[in-house]
C-alpha cells in the first residue's frame, strides 16, 4: 500500500488505484519506467526456451542415430505410389488369361545357365563343341577335351582324345591332366550332361589348383548330346584309336 495525500488528507490506495489518479502523462511515463524491464524478462524466458528446445533436439537426432530402430530421415514414408488406386477386377478375361501373367519357367538349359555363372564358369553348347572339336588347335594341344565321368564310364566310350579326369578321385589324374591343361588355351569339360554336375567339379576342382578360369569350359550337353549328335566316340583309353560311330 502507498500513502497518498490529497487535499491536504492522508489516504491509503493500492499501486493500481494510484496510476488511475495520476494525469495521463505521469501515467504513461510510470509504465514505460517499468516495461524495459519487463521486455528483458520476457526475453530471456524465450531463450532460455530456445535453447532447451536446440539441446533436446540434438540429443533426439543423436539417439535416432545410434538406435537400431532409429528412423531413416532420408527416406521418404510416404511415396506417391502409395495413394495410387488399387485396380478393380472386373470379371473380365478367361483363367487362361490370369496364368500368362505369371513368368514362364525356366527351361532345364537356362537353370544349368544360371548355376554355372553363379559358380563363375563358362560354358558351350552343342554346335560349339564341334567346332572346336574339329579346330586344327585341337590336335596341336591348344584345346582340350576332359572327360568327368568315372573310369568305367569312360572306356564305354569317350569323345576321342578326352583326358579322363574323375573330380571324386582327382589325385589319380594330376599327373596327366595338369599339364594337358596347362598347355591349352581353351579346355572343354564334360559328363552326362543334363542333371549331372560331374563336369563342374571336375572344372572347379581344376579351379583350385591353379588352371585359370578363363581357360574352362563346360559342354552342358555331354556325351549324350554328342552321340545324338551322330558324333564319333572312342572306346577303351585316350588315344586308342578304337573310334565307333554314332551315326544312325
């Protein structure tokens, strides 16, 4: 309370009441007096906001960041596509229709194709094998021809000239084989053909102890594509000289 005389009498009035008795410009400079001070409350209360709310986000984005559930802010949440209408059947077209809309499958040739690039190998088909076959190179050493099959197998009937190289007991073969192998340029394995993987041992094998992988080749379709073929084969050992023909 603050004591005021008026008219020469002695009163007690509120602060408030006081200002209301005050002519108008001793009442405005009294609330300017006091609004500096005021303003620089208010503002420090606004930084002092400001800064909490810089601090917080700092340790958000750093917790976001080490969390392993943490969000990816790049990525965006809400593609377009995500508003895209989905299509309503309208009953037409036959079943027929609805099936040649999944992928065809894989023919048995094309999965062979696919497992012997995963397996970082290279290949030949029918016509390819033929020719080198019939390559001047074949006879000067320059391509070989590795048969996988077992020794039984082989003797039935092998292309003419084939090593024969068993990847189940390769020790049994190096001596032979290895430098047939290294001397050529091109190397051609094979088995059976079809299902039968004999072959891709056979070159991984020959992979791993050092014959470079560019130079080997699988014939995916092995003996039996080539005696369909009409191919001739050779019977007993390498170089025997025992040719039979598969002409029909």
């Amino acid at each position: 309370m603050n004591e005021v005389v008026l008219t020469g009498k002695k009163c007690l009035l509120p602060a408030v009441g006081l200002l209301t008795l005050l002519p108008d410009r001793v009442k405005d400079n009294a609330i300017q007096s006091m609004a500096p001070g005021r303003w620089l409350a208010v503002k420090k209360v606004f930084l002092e906001a400001a800064l909490v709310a810089v601090i917080g986000a700092l340790f958000a984005f750093a917790a976001n960041r080490v969390s392993p559930r943490g969000l990816a802010l790049t990525r965006n949440y809400f593609p377009a596509d995500i508003n895209r209408p989905v299509p309503v059947a309208t009953g037409a077209g036959s079943p027929s229709d609805v099936a040649n809309t999944n992928p065809p499958a894989s023919s048995p040739a094309q999965l062979l194709a696919v497992r012997l690039k995963e397996q970082g190998l290279q290949w030949v088909d029918g016509r390819q094998a033929a020719q080198l076959f019939h390559d001047p190179r074949f006879k000067q050493g320059s391509i070989a021809f590795i048969d996988a099959r077992d020794e039984l197998h082989y003797r039935e009937g092998h292309i003419p000239g084939a090593c024969e190289f068993d990847p189940y007991h390769p020790e049994k073969y190096f001596a032979t084989v290895l430098p047939v192998c290294q001397a050529a340029e091109q190397i051609v394995l094979y088995c059976n053909g079809g299902d039968c993987d004999d072959s891709e041992s056979a070159a991984i094998t020959l992979r791993d102890v050092g014959i470079a992988n560019q130079k080997l080749f699988i014939y995916t379709g092995g003996i039996t594509e080539w005696t369909t073929n009409g191919l001739p084969v050779e019977i007993g050992g390498r170089n025997s000289g025992n040719l039979r023909s598969t002409n029909k």
